[in-house]
C-alpha cells in the first residue's frame, strides 16, 4: 500500500484454532540425500530415491499456529551440549519458561521427567540435564569432524577441524523436543502480518473455496530437506510446501493444487530457465524460494535482478499471477566458505521488488533473531543448511500467516478488563522531521467482554484547543465496547499552530493498535477511526493522509501502517476552506496560513481512491459547523466510488441536543449498521 498523502515525517516522506484435520495414508515421497557436491562453497543436493511409505501423517491445526502468537510454544527442537570441563549439559529455548509442558526425543515416542531428567528455572530461557539424564547430549567436538573424515568438506571458520554435516537423521537423532509456556516476548518487528490487499486475488480465490494452484520453485529446503518425513523417521513430518497445503485447504475448506518442481542445488540462475516448467501448472501463486546457493558469492543486484526477470517472464505469459517471495533461513555461521553477510543483503532486495500482488516471506530475520539465542544445531536438521522438523513448520508458519487471516481471540468473562493507559511515545513525541519533544500522548484502551476483532480510535472534540474526552471519548468506548468493539481514547496534543502535531498522534495510534493486535484480541484489519468536531477533522485527516509503515524503523510500531480501515465522522469539521470553523483552523494552522497548508488540510480535496470507507453524521441545523463540511467530504468519496453514508439529520445542532436523544440515537444506530455491512463487525443485532 501507497500512502495517500505524502507528509514529510520521521525523517523521510513514507509512501508508500484448534479444529483439527485428519488425513490418512499420506504418501510420504521423500527425497533422500544420497550423495552430495560442493559448487562454490554451497552444499548442493544431487541423487535421488524413495523413501517409501512413512505410516500414518497426522495434520494439525496447532502445528500451524504461529510461534510468536500466544504463551505456548509447541515442540521447540534444541540439542543439549556437554561442556567437557564441568560435565553439564544445557540448551536454550526461544522465550522465558514460565512452565515447562512436555519433553521429549525427536522421535515423539520417549516423554522425560522433570526432577529426573531435566530441570530449569522460571523466567530463564535455559534448560538444563540432571547428571544422569535419559536425554541425549553431545560434546562440542561430537559436532566437529577432523580435517578429511567426512566425505564432504566443510572446514569450521575457525580452521579447527570441519563442521559436522548430517546428512539424512544425525542431527534429529540428536535433538530433543520441548513444549513450553513462557513470558511475552515481542516479535511484532520481524514477524508476518496478514494483509489481503499483498495477495488479493489469490486470498479471494481461497475465500470462495475455488481451487488455487500453486507453484514453489525453490531449491533442497523447498523439496523438503531434512524434514523426519523427508528422511523416513519418526515422527514423519512432512515438510513445509505440505503443512503450508493442508493448513489452506483445512482453514479455506477448498482445493489447493501444489506443483513443487523445486531441485536441490540450485539458485535464481537456474529458476530463470524453468520459467515454462511453472507455467504448465497454470499458476495463481508461485513461490520463489532460493538463496542458499545464490550465497556462494551471488551479489544481491544480480540476486533480485534474476528475481525480478523470472517473475516478468511469467506474467508475460500470465499476467494475473502473484508471488511469495521468500528470504531463506541463514547457513551455518561457522562455515567458512559460506558468506553469511549476504542474506540480509538478499532479504533487503527481495523487499525492494514487493508491491500489491508479490508478499515478502521473511525467514531470514527470523532466523536472525533465532540465532541470538540458539544455535545451528538446534534449528537444522543437517547443521549447515536445511531445517528441522521445527524449522518447515516455522517456514510453513511465516507463509500461512500471508494467506490466512487471524484467528481472534475473545476474552470470555462477564466484564472486560480494566481500562488500559498507553503511553504513545514514551517520552520522546514526535513534531517534525527528525525533530521531538518531551510532552507525551496517551492512549486508554477500552475493551469489551467479548471482542469481534475491530478496534476504532476515538479523536474527542474541543477545537484543537482542549479535549471533550468524556461524552466525545471515555463514553464513547463504552458505547462501542457494548458491540464487542474494542474503544481507543486518543488524548492527541494540542497543536498550537503545529499542524502536523495532531495528525502524528492520531498515526501514532493507529500503528500502536496494530503492533498491539495480538494482545488487545484485535484484527489489524479491522482498525477504524472515529472523530466529533475538531476531532472529526483529525479523523478525517488521518484517512487522507496515510502511509505504509517504515519497516526499516529501529521501533516496530514504526512498521505498521497508518490508514484506517473505515472513518466514522460526527459533525466533523472536514475543510479549512470558507465553511470550516474558524476557531480549529487558527488553532491547527496559525494566523496566516499558507493557501498550500489550508489546501492540504482540506481534507474533502485529499480524497483519492485509496482513501478508506467513511460514514458522516451532521445536523442541518449546526451553526458551528456548517454540514456542508459533511456534504463536501461526501461527494469527494462518491466520485472516487469510496464506500461512504452520509446522514443528515434534521436538527440537533452541534452535539447532537447534548449526546442524547433521537438524533444521537440515529448516527449510532446507522454506523454500527453499515460498519456490519461492510462486514467490519456482526450485525448488530448481536449486540451484548
């Protein structure tokens, strides 16, 4: 997504489940590594057999949930490693352990005892074996062959001897698998958000339970290396490109066709010569997954540059198609002949090429941050360069999250929780470019007993010279909460001829919503704006002027957009044109504005057709602010064909008659209305 409006700010101008599934006598077809050659210092894959039938492959649902969701992590794979000084084993884990569930060998078929086996200590991400352990552990030289022994060479960057290299169940033999609850940890920086406009015709083809065909190109990762499936043990999980088509197919109740003519060994050059291979399938979504190889000394130019020709020489022959463009998993650090500082280079590049239609799958930074507490031999199931059990399923995680909308969580008790007060900027607010202050902005968090996923941030009136935070806010929460809507209060700073100041705020919260999705029970789709007043302006202002996020911001709230997904306007002063309020104009823009900024904050001459859905409410008989400020807003969105209600009401003045009777009924009664029309909510008649 573009933004709407270019607003030069933060330094730069931004534009820019538990059902479970069966199925049975799955034929697991695996590739096993038979032999293995070295082109450049990059393991490639070469010989091919079959594996046979692997018993019965269970898919579920929780195998797909996304690590960084929720308290619970299921089957994290670690190794211990003895230290030959002490004697002590010990692994690490990815978040804090508040209590340990399960542990178990990879296989699934050995549970350990606490107290007898392992133990650990609460808030710690370590795990540590009792000396007479049942669980498997291995020396640091275990992992380390001398120069020579191996059939392959894969010298240690430190030159003391080769890193061990697994080549079908070494390391899965050696791994041991934890389930556990542990303390918020937040990924929201790295991690995937769904967003049905990156992939909208492939999501509205799930949607409508047609068959979806699609294509992973890819090398050894993408044919399934070194999943227990892949290799023909227990448990027998099959790789990511299977997991990732069971989940759509269980979630969407659909068809999905999965051509995977992905080779091990191979890298961007060879993809741009299988350009009539992907094409046979007829694809509505192709995944291109290579890297590994490319980073034998590939430069990132020529990375996207065959990244980039291989998607046009597609769409010359099928225009429509759409693509998931994935940033592999990170080689072994310790490997010599590996250059390692060329995957954030291709992930980057890849990033450089995504727009509406073609999604980034990003498993390098994920990897990344794995590394920072965990090691290779933890996460691979060759130590070097294929994932583990628990990597395809991270793999298969990453790309669902692209294509299957969140499941929203809802809180069950009677009465919501207590109001939550969030500091937007935590001391640091932003008034410029690259330019700050001391003064805060505060946000209080209402949410309902039961939520449907939709949030609104609530802009209270007051002429940008104070805030009617009660009827126009607090109340307001209230109000919608009774609708399972979750109501944001924003308390934005006055502006004091500041003009951008308000509209900061008001982009503030709506990106700290979306960063806070997962833990306020909301769909960051379903994130709206409601505005009275001058307040209405504000609203109005932030659904005209928007942008995409900054994903290289050093804060995650940063990376999240900043357009609402629908407006809601009470008696909004939407133009500083003749008809606006006199005294909001003063306060927003000084005493002599520029035609150029009282241009920009008209906000009915910023409409374009990206501008989201937008209801209005004003009384004919509002002398304050005249509803031709409604009317005005309203037109621009019809000749734009934005979805928009304008209500005009016969009296009520401004304030609606003091926030109550019929015509106060009326704007609320008609919002929720069309807010279930445009399927942002359930009907209302659900109404607690």
């Amino acid at each position: 997504m573009t933004a709407q409006r270019e607003i030069p700010v933060n330094g730069q101008t931004c534009i820019g489940k538990r059902r479970r599934f069966h199925f049975t006598s799955y034929l697991m077809k695996t590739t096993l590594l038979l032999s293995c050659t070295f082109s450049a210092g990059v393991l490639l894959l070469s010989g091919t057999s079959t594996a046979g039938e692997a018993s019965q492959c269970k898919y579920a649902p929780e195998f797909l949930q996304p690590f960084w969701q929720g308290d619970t992590i299921e089957g994290e794979s670690v190794l211990f490693i003895k230290d030959p000084n002490t004697g002590k084993s010990k692994a690490s884990v990815l978040f804090p352990v508040e209590k340990v569930l399960k542990v178990s060998n990879s296989a699934g078929d050995i549970t350990y005892e606490e107290g007898r086996d392992y133990a650990w200590k609460p808030g710690t991400r370590e795990i540590i074996l009792p000396k007479d352990s049942r669980i498997v552990s291995s020396t640091p030289s275990d992992l380390r062959r001398p120069a020579d022994s191996q059939r392959h060479k894969l010298t240690h960057r430190d030159g003391n001897g080769e890193i061990f290299f697994g080549g079908k169940l070494e390391y899965h033999n050696m791994q041991t698998v934890i389930t556990y609850q542990h303390k918020p940890v937040d990924w929201q920086a790295i991690v995937p958000t769904f967003d049905e406009k990156a992939l909208p015709r492939t999501i509205k083809k799930l949607r409508k339970h047609d068959t979806v065909s699609i294509v992973l190109l890819g090398d050894s990762i993408s044919t399934g290396c070194n999943a227990s499936g892949w290799a023909g043990a227990a448990p027998f999980q099959a790789a990511f490109p299977d997991l990732l088509k069971e989940h759509l197919q269980a979630h969407y109740q659909n068809r999905v066709e999965l051509t995977n003519p992905s080779v091990g060994g191979k890298d961007t050059r060879w993809a741009l010569t299988q350009v009539g291979t992907v094409l046979e399938s007829q694809p509505d979504l192709v995944i291109i997954a290579f890297g590994m190889n490319d980073s034998s000394g590939r430069s990132a130019k020529e990375y996207q540059a065959n990244t980039k020709a291989l998607m046009e020489k597609i769409r010359e022959k099928q225009p429509q198609t759409e693509f998931i463009l994935v940033a592999p998993m990170l080689g072994n650090r310790d490997w010599i002949r590996l250059k390692h500082e060329l995957f954030p280079q291709y992930r980057d590049a890849l990033a450089e090429l995504c727009q509406p239609g073609i999604a980034l799958a990003d498993m390098t930074s994920i990897w990344t941050e794995f590394l920072k507490q965990k090691q290779d031999w933890d996460l691979t199931g060759n130590g070097v360069n294929h994932p583990n059990d628990f990597g395809h399923r991270v793999y298969a995680q990453v790309l669902s999250t692209l294509l299957v909308p969140p499941t929203v969580a809802v809180s069950t008790s009677n009465t919501g929780p207590a109001p939550q007060v969030v500091s937007l900027w935590n001391g640091k607010a932003l008034i410029g470019e690259n330019q700050f202050e001391t003064e805060d902005t505060k946000i209080t968090v209402h949410r309902p007993a039961k939520g449907n996923g939709a949030a609104i941030i609530i802009c209270p009136g007051g002429g940008y010279q104070r805030l009617v935070t009660g009827a126009e806010g607090h109340g307001i929460a209230r109000w919608l909460n009774q609708y399972g809507i979750t109501g944001v209060v924003l308390e934005y700073r006055m502006p004091a001829g500041r003009s951008f100041v308000p509209l900061l705020d008001a982009q503030q919260a709506i990106r700290t919503v979306r960063a806070n999705a997962k833990q306020w029970d909301i769909d960051p789709a379903k994130v709206g704006i409601m505005g009275f007043s001058a307040g209405g302006h504000l609203a109005s202002t932030a659904a005209t002027h928007f942008d995409a996020g900054n994903p290289e911001a050093d804060n995650s709230v940063q990376h999240q957009s900043s357009r609402p997904d629908f407006a809601i306007l009470v008696y909004p002063v939407v133009t500083m044109g003749e008809k606006t309020h006199g005294g909001s104009k003063k306060n927003l823009l000084g005493a002599e504005p520029t035609p150029e900024l009282i241009e920009l904050f008209s906000n009915e001459k910023q409409v374009t057709p990206k501008t989201p859905p937008i209801f209005l409410a004003h009384a004919h008989d509002d002398k304050p602010v005249p509803p031709e400020n409604s009317k005005a807003l309203y037109d621009a969105l019809q000749a734009k064909k934005i979805p928009s209600q304008y209500l005009a009401l016969p009296s009520g003045g401004h304030g609606l008659n003091g926030y109550k009777g019929p015509m106060w009924d009326a704007w609320q009664t008609q919002s929720m209305e069309w807010l279930a029309k445009l399927k942002f909510i359930p009907a209302p008649d659900t109404k607690e």
